[in-house]
C-alpha cells in the first residue's frame, strides 16, 4: 500500500487501523441502543484500552461525562441521553428518576433536577447529581435497559429533594395535569414511611397543598375577599339564560346592575383539553350577552388579594361610567 511520501505502509500499521476501526464499530453498535452514550466498562469490553478511549475524546469524536461517554455521531441528546449518562455513572441496579424519568414516563414534568435512586451508599463520579439512598428502591420499569422510576415516584423524588418553591410548582403541575390524586400520592408517601427515608416530610407538605385550591375552595374565599371589598352586591352561581329559557353558562359571582362576571379557577383548572375549550366557549357566550369578565387564580386570591380587589373596582370604574351611573 503505498502512502502519500511514496513508501508503504506497515503491514503491523494497517492492522492496527482495521482493528480499531471494528472496535469503533463494535462501541457505536452499543451506543446506538443507548441514545449514543457508552460506559467506560463497557467500551473496555469492546476492547477499547484506556489510551483508546482517551484519544477518541481527545479527538472530540467521543465527550466523557465522568464514567459515561457520548458518542458523537450517534447521540440523540434530550432526556435519553441524560438518563444513560446517570444509569452509567451509577451504582449497578440504581434507578434513574427526578424530571427525566417522569418525562421518559410520558409526564411533561419541566426540571433540570437529576436524581438516581441507588440500594448503597455511593459517590457519583458525575457532578450535580442527588443521590437518594433507599433500602427499597422504588417501583421501577426497563426501556430498553435503562432502569426508570415509574411517573409518580419519579415526581415524588423530585418534591422530596425541591425547595418550597420548586415543591409547588411541582405539585401544582401534578394537579393542572391530573398525574395523580391524594389517595395515590398517600400510597407512595405510606411506602416510604420510616426511618432513613428522604424526602417524605416534603411529601406530606405536598399531600396538604393538593387538598387545598380546589374550585370550591377558592369560590369561597372569594366570596369572602368580595364581602370585604364592599363593591356591590354579588351573586353567587348565576345561571345566564338564552331566550329559550336553556342555561348557557353559569356565573361565579355576578354583578348584575354591571353585567360583570367574576369566574374563579381552582389550583387544578384546566387539567385537560376538553374542560379548556368547553370554558372559552363558555366565556365567549357571555361576552357576546354583553358581559364583562373577571378571571382569577387561586394564588392570585390568596397571595394578592388587595391587587384582585383593585381590579375589581377598576372594572366597576369602568362599567359605571359605559353604563352612566354609579354603582357599588
């Protein structure tokens, strides 16, 4: 074989290239079932040495991530890839779970937290990743051979380990979405009771969070909230007729003289499609009978009340003056 100086090339040279081409092939067969990530003990048992290995990152062919490495050509990135990096770097039989796996799991769970949940005490050779130590690791299933907590584990990881803040997004997520209700979240929080097990004072807190905010709830301290605003008369579950006498909507709170409607959404509002358009249309039919609508959240309710009140009397301001006269 010649080469470009006119010579050829070893024979032991050409041998070495083929070899290592076939083991290149052999690691890129692996990680293409594993969203292009390989372990470093899994490449050593394709034959790469640790000099092999370590010319391909410094190629930038391959990039480690602590024991796991990403093939370039065949990385699909996302959340797949995450969750073989964490598998990868874990302690064999951990499970991965937080955010990525609850979003592998199909729930749209937004978060950067990575969680594994490993039977032994460990130290990752990954940085950033929370390690939670449990005797029994929780329900889990393979895809594809990556170990993932089921949805509703990995959401309660992910609360376990939050700050207050992050808790209640969480948690009002799971609401929104309708993951799960107080009596699955009660299954997972009696499984993790006892000693050593972290994170379940978090759940509790959850527990209590998602049995307030409902529909019924947030009406009646708006009720309250008008009551103290002094802004007219409100009457509450205000059935709006059509000329028919058929019910088309029934209002919150209304205010008659103005035609405004107050409508109130629980923490869990618009926990799917359907419910979201039958309450666009809903709202639109009021609009078109001439009404004025007012919609406020739970947490507006509750943590800006004196702001709820002032639109209110804003709206008022107004529909008195269109309508010529004074009210409230």
């Amino acid at each position: 074989m010649d080469s470009d100086s006119g010579g050829t090339v070893p024979w032991g040279n050409v041998r070495r290239m083929t070899r290592g081409r076939a083991l290149d092939r052999r690691a890129v067969d692996i990680a293409s079932l594993q969203a292009g990530v390989i372990s470093t003990r899994q490449a050593r048992s394709a034959g790469l040495s640790p000099e092999a290995i370590a010319r391909r990152v410094r190629s930038g062919e391959w990039e480690r991530r602590g024991n796991a490495l990403i093939i370039r050509s065949v990385s699909s990135g996302g959340d797949a890839c995450e969750g073989w990096i964490l598998q990868a770097n874990a302690p064999e039989g951990s499970v991965v779970s937080g955010p990525i796996a609850a979003r592998l799991g199909g729930w749209d769970l937004p978060g950067t937290e990575r969680i594994v949940v490993a039977s032994e005490r460990c130290r990752m050779a990954l940085e950033g990743v929370t390690v939670i130590q449990r005797s029994a690791l929780p329900p889990a299933y393979m895809a594809a051979g990556l170990h993932l907590a089921v949805p509703i584990e990995a959401v309660a990881d992910t609360i376990g380990i939050a700050g207050k803040h992050r808790a209640h997004e969480v948690v009002d997520r799971a609401l929104q979405q309708r993951w799960f209700g107080i009596e699955d979240l009660d299954e997972v929080i009696a499984g993790r009771a006892g000693r050593g097990n972290r994170g379940v004072g978090a759940l509790r807190r959850a527990r209590m969070r998602m049995a307030t905010g409902s529909r019924s709830e947030a009406e009646q301290r708006m009720g309250r909230l008008l009551r103290r605003s002094r802004t007219g008369d409100w009457i509450a579950n205000h059935p709006v007729l059509d000329r028919s006498g058929r019910v088309v909507a029934e209002i919150d709170f209304a205010h008659l003289d103005l035609r405004i409607a107050i409508e109130v959404d629980g923490r869990a509002f618009h926990s799917d499609r359907r419910s979201f358009e039958r309450d666009r249309a809903r709202q639109n039919d009021l609009v078109l009978r001439g009404w004025l609508v007012l919609r406020f959240t739970w947490e507006q309710i509750t943590t800006k009340p004196e702001w709820v009140i002032a639109e209110i009397r804003e709206a008022i301001a107004h529909r008195s003056r269109s309508f010529g006269r004074s009210a409230g």
